[in-house]
C-alpha cells in the first residue's frame, strides 16, 4: 500500500512563553491558513467547569458537564489580532488569558474525557488541511501526520518576563516571582502528566527562542514551510 503523504498542516509545541501564540497568528496569516488555538480551547473548558463549581477531579460529573460547552474559535485577523473564543455565546477571550488560567488549563487537559473530546474536536478541524495548530501535543497526539512540526523553548526566566510585560501591557497587577513560580510549576505539571506529555516530536524542528524576536523566528519557520 502506497504511503499517504504528508496532511498540509503546521504544528507549533512548546512550554508557555515561547511565543507559539504570536508566531502561530503571524504563519497563518503569512501562508493564508486558519489558527487553531488548542491552548485556548483547554483554558475555555478551564472556565467553563469553574463557572459551574464542577470539581476537577471528579471524573463522571466534567463528563457529564462537557455535552453543555459549547466552543467556538474564530479565526484571527490583523484587525483583531487574536483569535476570538466563545462559549455558549459569551466571548471570554480576555477571561481566558491570566496566569491562573493557564495553571487551570494545564490541569484540565490531564483529564482523560476532557483531552479526547478536545482532540477530536481539534482533527475534525484538521481534516480541513491548512491550519496552523499550537499547543503542548499538537505533533506527537493531535497531527502526528503533520506536514511541518516546530518545537519552540526558552529559557523559564525569559518567558516568565514575557508573560509579565503582556500582562502589564493589559494593565493588569502583576507579581513577577509568582509568574515565574508558576511558570516553572507549571513545565512540571505539563511535562509530568501521565496522558499526552509536553515533548518534542522525533520529527520536529527545535527552535530556542530566547535571544530571537518573533520576526526573526517566523521567517526561519516561512522558510521551511514554503521550502517543501
């Protein structure tokens, strides 16, 4: 049997901070593909079972709560910079990106239900073709037959000092040795996991972006895509 080629897809993985988020929204609108934000949908659901006080680690009642999400993402823009999330018609974009959040995510997407039923939300998106898709296992779990993989990292005092300016940049209070705290804490969290650990794919290209702007590092990423 002939080998299927490759899906026209590009896969960004990597440790928050690393950029994935700015340079996954500059690839896609470079090659005109749509961004797939699986870091946001895992913060969405993070949201949506806190607001209705499920408890975490009580497997039958976030399996019964999911059939309620009601998740959209639509595609970023230049105009708008970002990719907009709605659940059940509330956009909660701004919601959903706070340190705290991320910690909530990276909890939520160890549980098993909560992980397949993003997954297959995120191929049934993929069998499109022409996405860029981020995250922490969107090579090795959710695309293995990626076209192009990137795996980005950086230095935890880098990203955690990038975190901080976003933050201060939407004038919200901030705690730099927390942020940095939760930063370390939460690499362990996502690399720990016993379902789907954050690791780079055998296959991936490794990108250390800790002395790189995102400009820099989206024209290394351009050049490989376009190159074949």
């Amino acid at each position: 049997m002939a080998r299927r080629e490759k899906d026209e897809i590009v896969t960004i993985d990597g440790p928050s901070g690393v950029g994935k988020s700015s340079l996954s929204r500059q690839l896609a609108l470079a090659l005109g593909y749509t961004y797939l934000d699986t870091g946001a949908m895992y913060r969405a659901v993070g949201l949506f079972l806190r607001d209705l006080h499920i408890d975490l680690d009580d497997d039958q009642a976030v399996a019964a709560a999911l059939p309620g999400l009601d998740l959209h993402l639509f595609p970023v823009t230049e105009e708008d910079g970002d990719v907009r999330v709605v659940v059940n018609g509330q956009e909660v974009g701004r919601l959903i990106r706070s340190p705290e959040m991320g910690m909530l995510a990276s909890r939520v997407s160890a549980i098993p239900v909560v992980r397949t039923h993003l997954t297959r939300m995120q191929q049934a998106i993929g069998r499109q073709g022409r996405i860029v898709a981020e995250g922490r296992d969107t090579g090795t779990v959710v695309f293995p037959r990626a076209r192009w993989k990137f795996y980005l990292e950086a230095a935890p005092e880098e990203r955690a000092r990038r975190r901080v300016a976003q933050l201060l940049a939407l004038g919200q209070e901030v705690d730099s040795q927390k942020v940095l705290e939760m930063t370390i804490q939460r690499d362990h969290d996502d690399q720990s996991r016993a379902i789907a650990p954050l690791l780079k794919a055998e296959d991936a290209l490794l990108i250390d972006t800790s002395c790189l702007d995102i400009e820099t590092v989206c024209r290394k990423m351009l050049a490989v895509v376009r190159g074949g």
